[in-house]
C-alpha cells in the first residue's frame, strides 16, 4: 500500500513585502539624490555611488534587525565614515582645493536613510529623502538669498525664534481674567504671528524681487490675518513716505484675501446653505477685487519697487496690537452677558474690529443647524467685515501715519459703501 505524501512538511516560503519595499525606496531616494550629486561633478559620489550608499544603510539595519546585533548599525556608519575619508585623502592632504563637505554629509544623510525605511516610518523617510533632495537642488538660491541677509536680518530671524520657539510653548494654554476669555498662549500666538507675517513678507521680497514679494506677502497674511498684515506695512509706511501706495495696496489685497478665508469656514460648517450665504458675501469680494485690479494698475504705473524693509521684526508696535487684541475680547465677551442670542449684530460689530472667523464660524454653524436665519447669518458676516475694514483703516492711520490713511480709505471707499448698500438693498 503506497503511503501518501505528507505535506504538511512541505512549507512555502513567506514573501517580506515589507522589507523589498524598504529597498526599493532606498535605491529611488538614493538615485534620486544621487543624480543631483551628479550634475555637480562631485568625485565623491553620484548617481551609482548614493543608490548603493542606501542599499548599505537599509541592509545593515535589515541585519541588525533579524539577528539583534544593534552594534551593526554603529559598525556600518563608522565603515561610511571611513569610506567619506579615504575618499578624500588627496583633499586633506592639500592638493585639491576645499570645495565644502555637503556631499560627505548628504551621504552619511543617505545611509542613514536607507537605515530608517527599515527601522522606522517609511513616510518619515521618503518627506526626508525629497527634503535633501530638494535642499541640495536649490542650493545657489538659497546661498544668494543668505548672501543678501545682513547681521541685522539674522538678529530679526533669531528674534522670531525665540519668540515662536522659546517663550510660546511655554505660555499657558487656557482662560484667565474677567469672564474667563483672556488666554495667554492664543494672544502671544497673534504677537508671534505679527512678527512671523513681517519676517515671510521680507523673505519673499528677497527671493523674487520688491513688488512680487509684496504682493505675495499680502495674498498671504489675508488668508492668515489680514489684520496683522495692516499693521506690519503700516510701520513700514510710517518709516518709507516712498512705500505709502504700495503698503496700502498691500492692506487692500489682506482684505480682500479674508473672503477667501470666510468662504472656506462658511463651506466646512454649513455646506448645505451656502447658496443663502454665499451670494452677498461673494458681492462684496468682487468689489474689492476690483478694487484691488484698479489700484494695482494705477502703482504699477507710478511705482516701480517696493523700498527694502529696514527693520522686519520689530516688536513694540506687534505687543501694542496683542494688548488691543485681548481688550476686544474682553469686550465682545461683555457685549455677548449682556445682550445674548439677541444681541449678534453688537457682537458681530465688536468681534469684527480684530477677526472676523469667530463671527463667521458661529453664526454659520448656527444657521447651518436651523437656529438663526441665512439672512441674519450673513448680515453678521457683512458687518464684521465692514468693522473689520474700520479697525484696519484706523490702524493704518495711527501707525502709518496721515498719508497711508487717505490712501487706504480711498481703496477700502468702494468695498465699504458696497456692504452698507448689499445691508440695506438685499432682498
């Protein structure tokens, strides 16, 4: 009797997807890496030496990983330390000219890499791996932008960091004060934010020149705070009389930008009205586009460039607006005791002076939900903007001086009375 084979000894061998994926985004990142090494003739290495540079870190942490000897990983960088050496004798002997040791470091960079795909997060990795890639990439852009920054732009830059990195994690994060409102990390946040807004404004001027940086820089501090947008170009108006109608174009396209912002809020809370609530408010962004297009021509024609920024992180007029900031606040919290549900427009007013979020964010959550009617809603919206451009104009005046006020009232006249009008005539 013939005895059937006993397959239960026979076993297929597992397939390790996870550790073929981990080599295969080494050699990519190490290729990638490598080609760009390749186009600055380093001797060191290039497009064979850093896929390989990878595959070595990868398969070392591979091996110490399966047998549990960790001391290979510390073997093979020291084997990659000596390898970056010898292959550089004839420079440190003196007969070749120093030419930096970024190809020595982004190849200790690439083994350890290629090390964490297989020990750690791959998505980790592969953001690392295009971040070098991309640093080495740039580098005669970011060498002329560091060449253009004097001792005092460094001071400013690591005067922010202190600010951002030091003093605002360790702030507490909670209410104190009369009616609770009054939060320590979200007020020195704004001060930060003031200072950070400067500082990106600066660096975009710059990278792409006077009045692209200003433009960009306006596009983008509206999105973020069009309030401290404002301030920022009104000092910087106060200080250069020739930058008067390029700031105030600046502070007009801030505000504009915040519709932008009110339109997204407005999409994520209520998405189910925003036919009710959209229409005047997307009126009342295509006059000030308008705006914006008239009086972007009309400088164009008059100004060639925004003056340099003398100072970009000046702090004194930044704490005067975080202290303003936290009596509005205080402020729109009494207005809310005293007048509740039936008092939205008081608060929509008071709120409007220093943000306009709040205001957009509560009333659409609330009509959204079936508690306040679309037409109240966006009428709130409307007249929080509008305060909004009164503060805004205000503080261009005080900090900026006469001249930028009667520029800015003239570019914000039309959006103003535009919204007063969409108030009293919208069905």
């Amino acid at each position: 009797m013939n005895k059937a084979p006993d397959t239960t000894a026979i076993t297929s061998p597992m397939v390790d997807t996870d550790s073929i994926l981990s080599f295969a985004i080494a050699l990519g990142l190490g290729l990638l890496i490598g080609l760009q090494r390749e186009r600055t003739g380093d001797r060191l290495g290039g497009i064979r030496t850093f896929p390989l540079i990878a595959l070595f870190g990868a398969l070392t942490a591979e091996l110490s990983l399966n047998t549990g000897m960790s001391w290979l990983m510390l073997t093979g960088l020291l084997a990659m330390t000596v390898l970056i050496l010898l292959g550089n004798v004839e420079r440190l002997r003196g007969h070749d000219d120093y030419s930096g040791v970024t190809t020595e470091v982004s190849a200790l960079l690439v083994f350890l890499l290629g090390a964490f795909l297989v020990l750690g997060d791959k998505t980790v990795a592969v953001a690392v791996g295009g971040t070098i890639a991309v640093l080495l990439h740039f580098k005669p852009g970011m060498h002329a932008f560091a060449e253009k920054l004097s001792e005092k732009d460094l001071r400013s830059i690591m005067q922010f960091a202190v600010l951002s990195l030091i003093i605002l994690p360790i702030l507490p994060n909670r209410t104190f004060g009369p009616y609770d409102v009054l939060n320590p990390f979200s007020i020195w946040l704004l001060v930060v934010l003031i200072v950070g807004i400067s500082l990106g404004g600066y660096a975009a001027y710059k990278l792409v020149g006077a009045k692209a940086g200003t433009l960009l820089s306006g596009l983008i501090g509206g999105l973020i705070s069009s309030t401290a947008t404002t301030v920022t170009y009104a000092r910087l108006a106060r200080t250069q009389q020739k930058a008067v109608g390029l700031a105030a174009l600046v502070i007009l396209i801030a505000s504009t930008s915040m519709f932008i912002r009110m339109f997204v809020e407005v999409s994520v809370v209520a998405p189910r009205i925003l036919g009710a609530l959209l229409p005047p408010l997307i009126t009342l962004f295509a006059l000030s586009l308008l705006v914006c297009a008239l009086a972007f021509w009309r400088i164009q024609q008059r100004e060639s460039a925004m003056p340099e920024p003398s100072n970009p992180a000046e702090l004194k007029p930044a704490l005067i607006f975080g202290a303003l900031y936290a009596l509005v606040i205080l402020a729109i919290a009494a207005a809310k005791e005293h007048y509740g549900h039936r008092g939205i427009y008081i608060v929509a007013l008071i709120s409007g002076f220093t943000d306009v979020d709040a205001i957009t964010l509560s009333t659409a959550s609330l009509a959204g939900s079936g508690n306040l009617a679309t037409n109240t809603a966006w009428r709130a919206m409307v007249i929080a903007s509008l305060a909004n451009l009164a503060f805004k104009a205000g503080a261009a005046g005080f900090l900026g001086g006469l001249p930028l006020l009667r520029q800015v009232l003239t570019l914000f006249a039309i959006p103003f009375f535009g919204g007063i009008a969409l108030l009293w005539l919208w069905p």
